[in-house]
C-alpha cells in the first residue's frame, strides 16, 4: 500500500465486490463482507482472522470461486503480499486437493499469499503426514476450515479403478480403491466412463472426510467444539465450479 488512501479506496472496492458476487444485501451481510474482504489482501491479522465463522470463510471461497468463473479476479500485488506475511501468517484455512495441475486451490477460490494452507497428494487422500499438516494448520495456527477438493476427470481415480501398478504409486492408489468399491454405479464401472470417474471422486471425497474424523482426534475434537468445520466439495474442470457439499 503506498498511502492510506489507496488502502482506503481499495478496501470499499474490495467490499462491493464481495456483496456483488456474494449477492448480499442486509447489514449484516455488509458486515460479513468486510471481515472477509481482508483475505484479498494476504496481510490478515490474527484478530481479523479470529472474528471470521467457519461458515464465512467458506462464503468467500464461494465468492473467490465465483470472481474466478467470471475471469475478475482480485488485482493481486504478489509481492506487496510475500513482503506482508514475510513475518507471519494466520491462514483463514487449509485446502487439502489434487497434485492435479488444473485445481490449483489458490486460483480458483481466488485467494492470495498468506490466504490459505494447502495441501495435495494425488487422489487427495490424507496420511499420518497430511493429517499432521492439518492439525498443525488448524490446532496450532487457528486456521477454521478443512475443505477436501476432489475434482473430475482425476487421473489418480482413473489409476485406482484400473489398478494400477507402478512403484511407490500402487501403495497410493489403493488408498483410493475402497472409494471405487464403495460407488454404487449401475452403469459401465470402467476408466473410460467419466461419469464413474465423478462418481467414484465424489466418494472418495466422503471416505477422506471419514477418515480426517476417524484418524485425527485433534481435529475431530475441534470439529466437535465447534472451532473448526471440516467440508468437502468438488471442482469441475471444464466449467470451474467449485461445488460445495453438504
């Protein structure tokens, strides 16, 4: 920020974005909107951080996602934000997805240096380590969201339905295989039918959250507390929509 009246002027753009793209109108909302609308300037505070809701952090993925599909994202200053979280960070949450090199989180939820942890393993499937980046990120950072990205057309589901074998990635692959077995899917249960895929996707989403809950007592009690919120959603490839399950 050069003065205080750029920071000034940026701030109520910033604001009228969120309530354009979030469609919010009442006081409250406005209210929502200015709390949120730090996280597009990748200098969050810890007390600007704390005062968010887990549900509002997820309002402005939604937002981020949709400023995204729209081709307006927020004008980024990458190196004013490296410079701003050089000597600290308070993520508003860790996105755990794919190594796929489509879903890059940060981009398509439109979030900047400092935002966001992130996490990705291929098939998004959580280990003792990702676990550990998550408690880490939320128990010990206070970041309030846990959200599993799957996404369409994964080529790790693809890997796992057809079984294959290849080195250290077979071990990975059959982390994914109960999502495969546990898909009721009438159709043609096959790699080649990306409607299977999805579907198998979108389980294994489920079974990760399953497993974040069943594998992390850390997280399981924080959940519980109602510190945190652990969600899931999918993104589509083709039309980046990020779609956020219930």
């Amino acid at each position: 920020m050069r003065h205080s009246q750029l920071s000034d002027g940026r701030d109520r753009f910033d604001r009228r974005a969120f309530c354009k793209a979030a469609g919010v109108a009442t006081a409250v909302g406005v209210v929502e909107a200015s709390l949120g609308s730090v996280l597009a300037h990748a200098d969050l505070t810890k007390e600007q951080r704390d005062k968010m809701t887990a549900d509002e952090i997820i309002q402005q993925m939604k937002a981020g996602n949709e400023r995204f599909r729209s081709g307006k994202p927020q004008h980024r200053d990458l190196m004013r934000e490296a410079k701003a979280t050089a000597k600290g960070q308070y993520p508003a949450a860790i996105v755990f997805s794919c190594v796929d090199s489509r879903a890059p989180a940060e981009l398509i939820l439109d979030f900047g240096i400092g935002d966001i942890f992130s996490g990705r393993v291929a098939g998004n499937v959580a280990d003792e380590d990702i676990l550990g980046s998550m408690e880490f990120a939320c128990k010990v950072t206070g970041s309030k969201v846990v959200l599993v990205m799957g996404h369409t057309a994964c080529g790790a589901i693809k890997g796992a339905i057809d079984g294959v074998q290849l080195g250290n990635l077979t071990a990975l692959l059959a982390k994914i295989r109960p999502a495969v077995e546990a898909t009721h899917y009438t159709g043609e249960r096959s790699a080649k039918n990306y409607a299977f895929v999805d579907a198998v996707a979108l389980k294994n989403v489920s079974l990760t959250i399953a497993n974040i809950r069943e594998k992390s007592p850390v997280l399981r009690d924080l959940e519980s507390s109602g510190s945190i919120k652990i969600a899931g959603s999918m993104y589509n490839l083709e039309t980046g929509i990020v779609e956020f399950l219930a």
